[in-house]
C-alpha cells in the first residue's frame, strides 16, 4: 500500500535554482515530494482537490515553520561519537596519535554499533539527512546497521590504513585484506534500504595509505561509480610530510594517485596553494569545510570564499564528535560565515551561500542533486520543519539569516528521510 503525507502550512525556503520561497503545501507519496501547492493553487483547484482523491496518511503542521531540504554533511566519523569530550587541546598528528586511533581501535561491535547510533540521533534531532562518513577500519557493517535501522541517509566506507610508520597494529592492514573487505562491504550495503545507503571509499589520508592502495580506490570508484571520501591538507605538518615522503603537495600527489575526480570529496583543504585549487578546479573534486574541527585542533581557516569563487562545490561537516565536540550544523554553518569576516570581509560568504553549502551544494558533491538539496517536485522527501517562532529568533524576516545565525538544533521540530518520519515535535521516532 502507497504511503502519503502532508506538509501544510509552511513556508517552504526551497533551495532551488530559482531561489523560492513559497507559502506552499507540500504533498508527498511513495517516500517522493509529488506536488507542491502555493496558496492559489490550492483555490484553484478547489473542488478537484487532491487529496480528496488521496487522503493523506499522515498530516505535520508547519505553521510557524520553514520547510527546508534537510542538511547534508559531508564530513562525519560516527565511530568516535563515544570520544566525545575525551581528546581535549591537541594538534591533528598528535590527536590522532595519541587519543583518537587507540580509541577506534579498541572499538568492538557493540561500541561502534553504539557510537554510531549516539551520532546518527544527534545529527536528525539537529536536521541533518545526509552524511558522508569516513567510517573506521574494522566492524563497518555496525555503521551501516545503525542507519539502517535509524533512517538517516547514509554514505560511509571502512578507513583503508595500510602503510605509515605511526599508524598503530590495531588499525595497520594488509593492502589486499583492506581492499577484499571494502568489495565485500560494496557488496553488501551499497544501493540497500531503496538506495538510502551507499558505499564510499575511504582511504583515511595519503600518510595512512600505499600508492598501491589509493590506486586501487581509484579503479574501485570507476568500475563501480562510487565516491571516494579522504582528508587532505588539514594540518601544516601532515601537508610537509608527505611533500618530504612524496615529493609533492597534497593535492598534486592524490591528483597522480588518480583520487582528483568529481567523485571525490576531500575533507578540509586548508593548506592548499593556487596550482593545488587549479586541481581541484579542473578535476571537479568536491570540498568539505569542518570549521569547527579546523578551529578546535589549530588547524587553519580554509580559504572557503576564494574556492567557491574558483566554481569548487565547497560544502560543509561536523567532523568528528571529539574535534568538535557536537555534530550540529547550525554550529558549522554559523561558524563557516563568522570565520570569514576578519580574513577576508564582511561580505565573504553571505548567509544564503552557507546554507546552500549546508544543502543542494551537498548535494551536488555527492552526486545526488536530482533527488536531494532541494525542494523539487520529484525529488526524495528528505525535509526538515524548523520553527521560526522562538524567542531569540525574532524578528525572524530574512530566513537565511535566521536559520545561519539565529537558530539552534533544538529548532527542528520534525524530520523526514525518504518520506519517513524520523523526529516528530523533536522525538526520535525510531522505536515507535
Ligand atoms: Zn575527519
């Protein structure tokens, strides 16, 4: 039996390329948005009323709400979820080093199915819909299973790890073991739950990873067209050992390892000169900006305005919990325009380019903007109701500003994945 549901009221803030904001009812069926009807449309076709002919199931009031495309983050470790507020005050190398791989390697199936779970709740509650995460080496079906069972949309890979003197036993593979198991878990999860979970490959970053093995992840995302999701150019010293290791600047050397494709998501990009973005220009390869993960471990401010400005799909992520310490895009994006200001102007990134990034730029860089990012007629129904009536929103007139820089998490009244409600009146529904 075909289910159908109703958004009425609302304002939708559509994120389309026309940039609407519609007074509209939103109707939805089989998971897919079906029609929008603005006020007039509804009058006009009084007395042939749509849903007269198909009542929906189930009706959510918008009233006092904006209707947006959920929020797709494109950078997230769910494993570490459980390492929240355990890896204080430490640069990237030593972060790693010392705090986050022992952790994920002493990780079990229950602990990761755990941590994923704690992490996935947090995200919907927030209103995010979408993430692309970088997963970790062993028990990745956990990540898949947490989603699987919570809704979110998920695109997430196992950690390949298998060169580097640092990289610790417990997370240290065989080449051939890692790239066995990563075709054994395309196998299993990509496409599954009507193409809710995908599979990305992701070699952790180039110092975690042989030639061999990044060569391998580019023939892999090619034969089964997939995306590639990695870290590069975070920190200065990761960017200078592998310029003394390789030869090469980061992005010059993944360019050679055939990872610089429009399937490709690199998380950060910070320290990244002008032939480094005249690659990702010309390769299409899309950005993740972490700003909180930047600011927390002392990495860098990435040159988000100048990327963008290049035609590089930038868009954004929380990180990691433990970097972080939340997975709040209200946070990333805030913090995504704030950090701009004093570099480069006050006028660098205005607050309707940041929530792009935060939804059909999103999108875009995982290839799925004909069905996400936006509200289309057709498009899946991965929506978000958040209230614009709060105290310390008002006056609330401009939604863009309102929801970059005056709204919190704990707005998103309700959440929908694929046409399925997640969180209703701010309850996860899952168990229900
Ligand atoms: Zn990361």
């Amino acid at each position: 039996m075909s289910s159908s549901l109703l958004i009425q009221n609302g304002t939708l803030v559509t994120m389309n390329a026309k940039e609407e904001v519609l007074n509209a009812d939103l109707y939805i069926e089989d998971g897919k948005i079906k029609k929008i009807l603005t006020k007039d449309q509804k009058e006009s076709q009084r007395g042939t009323d749509l849903f007269e002919i198909c009542p929906p199931t189930t009706v959510l009031d918008a009233k006092n709400c904006w209707v947006l495309p959920g929020f797709i983050q494109t950078h997230v470790h769910l494993c570490q979820t459980s390492f929240r507020n355990l890896a204080e005050d430490l640069e990237l190398l030593d972060w790693l080093k010392e705090k986050i791989w022992p952790m994920e390697g002493a990780h079990t199936q229950a602990s990761l199915f755990s941590s994923a779970s704690l992490g996935i709740q947090e995200l919907l509650l927030g209103g995010t819909t979408t993430v692309l995460d970088m997963g970790t080496v062993h028990h990745t079906d956990e990540i898949f299973k947490a989603a699987q069972k919570l809704g979110i949309r998920l695109f997430c890979g196992k950690a390949m790890m298998d060169a580097g003197e640092e990289t610790p036993k417990s997370l240290k593979e065989d080449t051939h073991a890692s790239l066995d198991e990563t075709q054994r878990l395309i196998e299993t999860w990509h496409g599954k739950e009507n193409g809710r979970l995908s599979y990305a490959l992701a070699p952790r970053f180039a110092l975690s990873c042989s030639e061999k093995l990044l060569k391998a992840c580019h023939d892999l995302s090619e034969k089964n067209g997939i995306m590639i999701h990695t870290h590069a150019s975070e920190n200065r010293s990761e960017c200078q050992a592998i310029e003394t290791q390789k030869g090469k600047k980061t992005i010059h050397y993944l360019e050679d390892m055939g990872l610089c494709t429009s399937r490709s998501c690199f998380a950060h990009c910070i320290w990244v000169d002008e032939s480094e973005m005249e690659v990702l220009k010309k390769t299409n390869t899309r950005v993740s900006h972490c700003p909180s993960s930047n600011l927390k471990l002392g990495s860098g401010i990435a040159r988000v305005p100048e990327l963008l400005k290049e035609g590089i799909c930038v868009t954004l992520g929380a990180d990691g919990a433990p970097c972080n310490n939340t997975l709040n895009m209200f946070q990333e994006m805030r913090l995504a325009g704030l950090i701009q200001k004093p570099r480069v102007g006050v006028q660098a990134l205005p607050a309707k380019e940041i929530l792009k990034m935060a939804t059909c730029y999103g999108a875009k860089a995982l290839h799925m903007e004909n069905a996400i990012g936006s509200i289309e007629t057709g498009h899946q129904a991965d929506l978000i109701l958040i209230q614009k009536d709060a105290l310390h929103q008002q006056p609330a007139t401009d939604p863009y500003t309102t929801i970059v820089y005056a709204s919190y998490a704990s707005d998103v009244k309700d959440v929908l994945v694929n046409g399925k409600v997640c969180v209703r009146n701010r309850k996860l529904l899952f168990n229900e």
